[in-house]
C-alpha cells in the first residue's frame, strides 16, 4: 500500500494541479471588458485613419499643425448628451485661421466639437454638434487667449464606448 508521506504528496499536486488549471481556465476566458481592451489598439486605428482622411482635407486647404505646440488629443469616450470631455487648452491668436477635428473609431456614429473659454465652459465660441461621425470648425478669435477644445460622443453603436481624437491646425 501507499505511505501516508506519498498519499499526502499526491493530494498536494492534485490540489496545485486542479488550482492551476482553474487559473488557466479563469485566465483564458475573456470577459467582455477584457474582450475591448485587448480591441483598443484597432479601435485608435481606426479612430486615427477618419482623423487622417480630416487632416489631409485640411492639408489641401492650406491648414497645417503648428510647430512646437501640443495640436491632439483624445481618448475612451462614454456615449451621452451631457458628457462632454476637455481635451487640452490650446493658445490662440486673433485674426489667425484655426481648424479643429475631431473623429471617432468605427462605432461612432456623432462626434461633437466644442471650442469654449476655460475659465466659463458654458461660454462656447463655435461647436460642430451635427449628427456625423467626425467634427469639423473653423475657427478666428476675435482677440487672443487660451481656448479650451472638448468633444463628447453623442452617439455610438450599441451605446459603446469609442476612441474619439480631436487635433488643431492653423492656416
């Protein structure tokens, strides 16, 4: 028959053998969390090639990005009416021409673009809120200051999250 010390090692490595699998098996199934996150690198592919369709339009109406200046921003947007997010204050300088885009991955169905006073977020100088999956405004402050950008995610697929990316160019 078996020894006490070899009955006591085999139900250990059954034990250590059943957790393991157990971990493998909880490590191999994906929740849908999970499922999205290893997602986010298409989802900003996607989200950057409508931003590149947007910047080389501007492009050919002589807009470029500014050297030496932050120009982009973005991230993982929720889906509402209210949620609008800042994005960056950006310096602007009356009497210039601005071109502010924005645009999302391939579930954003509205992306919106506000351009507003950072120190009165209800003040907005110029919005894009039309029902497209990108933004586009033009933009020539009256007088120079600091201008906050924000976007929100109107409407998605299924009320998904999105990567949405918003970008200034100047004339």
């Amino acid at each position: 028959m078996y020894s006490r010390l070899s009955m006591r090692r085999f139900r250990e490595q059954f034990i250590l053998g059943v957790s393991l699998t157990s971990l493998l098996t909880l490590l191999a199934t994906e929740s849908p969390l999970a499922a999205q996150n290893l997602q986010q690198g298409k989802f900003l592919t996607q989200a950057s090639a409508r931003l590149i369709k947007l910047i080389n339009a501007a492009n050919k109406e002589g807009y470029a990005l500014q050297n030496n200046s932050f120009a982009i921003g973005g991230g993982m947007l929720q889906q509402g009416k209210d949620n609008w997010v800042g994005l960056f204050t950006v310096e602007l300088i009356q009497g210039r021409n601005y071109r502010f885009l924005a645009a999302g991955d391939a579930d954003a169905r509205d992306v919106d673009l506000q351009l507003v006073d950072p120190n009165n977020v209800a003040k907005v100088f110029i919005a894009d809120e039309g029902k497209e999956a990108d933004a586009v405004v033009n933009f020539s402050p009256q007088t120079s200051g600091r201008f906050l950008v924000r976007i929100r995610l109107f409407d998605s697929q299924n009320n998904e999250p999105c990567i949405c990316l918003g970008i200034v160019m100047t004339k």
